[in-house]
C-alpha cells in the first residue's frame, strides 16, 4: 500500500513539481505572524475572526464554513463523515468511496485510513470528465464522490451541469466533494450547487494561490446541516494561530492574488505556445500547471531538467497519463527558465 507521495527536491531548486506558489506567500502575512506575541503562542487560538473574515472573502455565511488545517484535512474529515453512519449501523456492505482518475493521491489516502474500498473510474484516453461512467459507478454503498475541478493532475475544467447530475445520482447520506483546490486560477465554482443541493461539499485551499502551503490553511464549504457531521471529525484548535494570522493577511492582500493569477495565466499560455511550436501534446488548464506529454522518455527528460536544478514532476504512474509531465505555471521568469531547459533537452535527444 503506498502512502501519499511526498517527491523530494533538492534545496535551492526551482520546485515545479508541486503546484506550488512559485512567488511565496504576501509579505503581509510574514508580518501578521512576526506580530503575534508570546501569549498568542501560549493560549489556544480564537477564530471568530478569521471565520468571519474568510466566509466574507468567499462569499458565505460562516455558519456555511468549516475552516481546516490544510485541505487535506478537510477531505479525510467529509470521508470520516460520510462513513460513520454506515459504521454506526453495523453489518452491510463495505462502504465505497469512487474517484474519477486521474487524480490526486489524497483520495485513496481517505478511503483507506476509514476502511472503504476505493473505486477507480478508468479515464478516457483524451483525460477528459466523464459523467456517465462516474455515474454507473455508483452503488447504493457510495459514501462520497470526489470530483477535482479544475483536475490534478490534468487541469481538465468541469462543467458544473455535469457535478450536478453526479450529485443526483448518489445515494441519500453520501457526500458529492468538490474539491476546487486551482478555484483561483480559473474562477470555476460549484458554489452555486451547494446552495441547492445538501449533499454537495466545495473544499478550497489557501495552498496554492496564496502560497500557504507550508501553514496549512484550507475548508470546506456546504450546508451548515452537513457541515455538522464533518465538524465532529476536526478536532477544536485544528488551524495553528500562526495559520489563522496568516490566512487573515493573505486573504486581505487581493492585489498579490490578482498578480499571481496573472503571472500563471501567462506562464500557461508560454507552455501552450512552447508545445506547439515543438509539436507536444498538452492539456488547456483551469490551474496553476499543465499537463504535457513528452512520450516513452518522459522519466528521462524529468530527470535531466532535475539535473539543471528544475524539477517537474513525471506523471507516467497515473492512469492515462503515460509519458507525461505536470509542470507548475507559476511566476513568468520561472515558466521561462523550464521551457529553456527543456527545449535544451529535447533538441539534445533529436
Ligand atoms: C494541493 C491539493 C490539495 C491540498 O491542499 P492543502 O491545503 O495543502 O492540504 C487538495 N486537493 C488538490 C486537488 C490539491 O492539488
């Protein structure tokens, strides 16, 4: 059984292999965590504040928000969540939890740590969503569903009419989480669907647009009805007082967000640009990276550019994803620098 995969980077390099925020946090936020004192270290952490201020940020009343230390957390309490009923029952079926791949790691990582079996939705070869066959995987033992949008690993946008048909097809009790971790570089939601819909969860994450990564700082969104299942599962100080100052500071300063979703959009068009004038397979992203296929040498290619400092990360192991890569798009001087090194590389193997 493997674990989440934590790639590792050698110290000073250019990490764009995990979607990272190329540029760091707001200098604001180094700030609001230098202010804090020596009690605020020592007593355990309020966050009237800091609920209020995100749920005003996103747009909802906080009785409609669950902050998380990190997103991750938040997905492994909705699966908790969504599991116990079925456990508190007794007996039955085993309980099931289906994934549309390719996807990110964490999912697998869910259904494991509560003892539900993992249902894997074959991808089609151009990788994009499919409806229809997440949809006839659902069984009545269906607990939750997670749908990426925009994808990890692919970038792949999903239509919110598509999210809703999924959420009408899961069973009464189970959980349809749509985990929008790349929300900010694309602006897709399914907000609007939460407001409609009981069973549907939106997780966000302040990771990768507000380079927050290393504080942990996430949610999750839905009715305050469902959401009480899911704050049962989070333990009470599960945010950090460094992560709540931090949050506070990064969410405020929406000039930072508004250059980096700029630099990323550009950074994404260079790799558009650089693939096609090399003749390379690529994947329009909704998010802060893009998928690129290379072929058989893809590992080899990885490899070199980590050789020259950049790393990327080599996708092969992902279902549909043979001989690609995922290269983060983030500030517009780095995006440059990988594209040089990589038509290097591949001019060289010519
Ligand atoms: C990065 C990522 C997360 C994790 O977010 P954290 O807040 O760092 O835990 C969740 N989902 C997806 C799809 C991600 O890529």
């Amino acid at each position: 059984m493997s674990g989440y995969e934590r790639p590792v980077a050698a110290a000073g390099g250019l990490r764009l292999h995990l979607n990272e925020n190329t540029a760091g946090c707001s200098p604001t936020v180094l700030e609001a965590i230098a202010s804090l004192g020596a009690e605020d270290m020592a007593f355990y952490p309020e966050y009237a504040e800091v609920v209020r201020e995100t749920a005003e940020y996103l747009g909802v009343d906080p009785e409609w928000l669950a902050l998380t230390n990190g997103l991750d957390e938040g997905l492994l309490a909705a699966t908790v969540a969504a599991v116990r009923p079925i456990v508190e029952a007794g007996g039955g079926r085993q309980p099931e939890i289906v994934v549309p791949l390719p996807a990110f790691d964490m999912y697998a990582v869910c259904a494991r740590a509560c003892g539900a079996a993992l249902v894997e939705v074959p991808p089609r070869p151009d990788l994009r969503f499919q409806a229809d066959a997440l949809i006839g995987a659902i069984t009545p033992a269906t607990r939750v569903v997670f749908i990426t949008s925009p994808n990890n690993p692919t970038g792949i946008r999903i239509r919110l009419e598509d999210v809703d048909r999924v959420a009408e097809a899961v069973p009464e009790g189970s959980l349809v989480v749509v985990d929008e971790a790349y929300h900010d570089f694309c602006g897709d939601t399914a907000l609007p669907l939460v407001r409609t819909r009981q069973n549907v969860v939106v997780g966000r994450t302040f990771a990768k647009a507000h380079g927050l990564a290393a504080l942990r700082a996430g949610c999750l969104i839905g009715q305050p009805a469902t959401l009480e299942g899911i704050r049962l599962v989070v333990p009470p100080y599960s945010l950090n007082v460094c992560a709540a100052a931090g949050l506070r500071a990064a969410i405020a300063d929406r000039a930072r967000l508004t250059w980096y979703v700029d630099q990323v959009e550009r950074s994404r068009d260079l790799v558009y640009a650089f693939c096609t004038r090399i003749g390379l397979t690529f994947w329009e992203s909704g998010a802060n990276f893009v998928l690129v296929r290379i072929g058989s040498r893809s590992a080899a290619v990885a490899g070199a550019l980590a050789e020259r400092g950049i790393f990327v990360r080599d996708r092969s192991r992902d279902a549909g994803c043979e001989g690609c890569i995922r290269i983060t798009t983030g500030i517009v001087e780095h995006t440059t620098r990988c594209l040089a090194a990589l038509e290097e590389i591949l001019c060289a193997e010519a």
